[in-house]
C-alpha cells in the first residue's frame, strides 16, 4: 500500500483551487546558546495552520546543522514536541499544563532521533497517544529538514480537532554513557507553555 503524503494532498489541493490558502503563522524565538552540553540549540519556533486544509505545521529551526545528529551507535540528538489541546487555563489566562523535562503533562508527542530522522523523511514520523489507554499511530506526520530547521505536518483531525494548542518543545542527547543531563527547551524552564489558536476548524 502507498503512503499519501499530507504535503502532496496539501499542494494538490492548491493546484486544483488555484489560489494559496488564507493561513496563520506564528514565530516564536528562544535564547540562542541556552543549550546545555552539547544538546541542538533551540532557535525559532513556528507554527502554522490553514483555513482551507485540516493539517498544523511545526518548524523547529536550530543552531546548527545538520539539526539533530547521532553517530549511529553510541548517541543521537533528539527532539519532542508535546501538544496540549484546548488546554485548561488559570486566572491569568495562561495554560495550567505544561509539558517537563522529565514527565510530559502533553496529551501528544511528536517528534525524532537523530538516528531515525532519515527514516521519518522517507516514510513519516509517528504521532504518540497520552489520553485515555495511550496509542501510538505509525507513519501519520510528515517530517522534512531544510538546512537547519525541521518541520512536521499533522492533519488536525487526529488531536481531536482543537481550536488551540499549547505546545512546548524539548532537544536533547540520548547517550549510552551519558553523565550529565544536555538539552534546550522552548519556552524556558518555568515559563508557560507557547499557545497558538487555529484560524478555523478543520473539516
């Protein structure tokens, strides 16, 4: 069986309306050199969302490249992303979940390792469950790199089609030997998660 890319249904979708599609794009910056050890330095983040096609765009641009390495054997960079969907908030307006370090309060994950980045361009990354029993869905997000940043396209409907996502982003060293923890997060320790209100619901 194929693979239908959501990238090749989005860009048939544009050709056959003829026209680019209203969308809502949000950059977020994070503190350059903030990482610690030698995890990927966390630059930018952006999001977008279109009115026309049900899918969420997840660019995390880094300070080098390529964005996440590993030498096969011993260690990989890594990167998740955990989303919080219509997330609860406090008197402040701001999201009482957020997503740790260690323990992820996010109701999914996206993501990859530097050793299964090349996999995830040719076949797709993997969307993991956090509500209810927990499930994970192969091969559902499309994953690419350009230069420094990659980015992961979700269709919408499979986080249940919220009107906003809170998010926050994790990079780090997985090692065989590691003796010290070595990451970068977005948005800082401490701080709330980013959120981003979608323009329209999916259809």
């Amino acid at each position: 069986m194929f693979k239908t890319s959501i990238a090749v249904v989005l860009a048939a979708a544009l050709m056959l309306a003829g026209a680019t599609p209203a969308s809502a794009v949000e950059r977020y910056q994070d503190p350059v050199g903030d990482a610690t050890g030698a995890a990927p330095d966390i630059v930018t983040v952006t999001i977008e969302d279109s009115e026309d096609i049900p899918v969420v765009s997840i660019s995390v641009e880094f300070a080098s490249e390529p964005p996440l390495g590993t030498d096969e054997e011993t260690w990989t960079d890594i990167v998740f992303i955990g989303l919080v969907t219509d997330p609860e908030t406090g008197p402040d307006g701001q999201p009482v979940s957020r997503v740790a370090i260690v323990d992820s309060d996010a109701d999914y994950t996206i993501g990859a390792h530097g050793v299964t980045l090349p996999d995830y361009l040719e076949a797709g990354g993997h969307l993991v469950v956090f509500e209810g029993d927990g499930d994970l869905y192969w091969f559902v997000v499309d994953v690419a790199v350009d230069g420094p940043t990659v980015t992961w396209v979700l269709d919408r409907k499979l986080i249940g089609d919220p009107e906003v996502l809170a998010f926050g982003v994790l990079a780090g060293v997985e090692r065989d030997d590691a003796t010290e923890e070595e990451y970068d997060v977005f948005p800082d320790e401490g701080e709330p998660l980013a959120v981003y209100t979608f323009t329209a619901p999916a259809r």
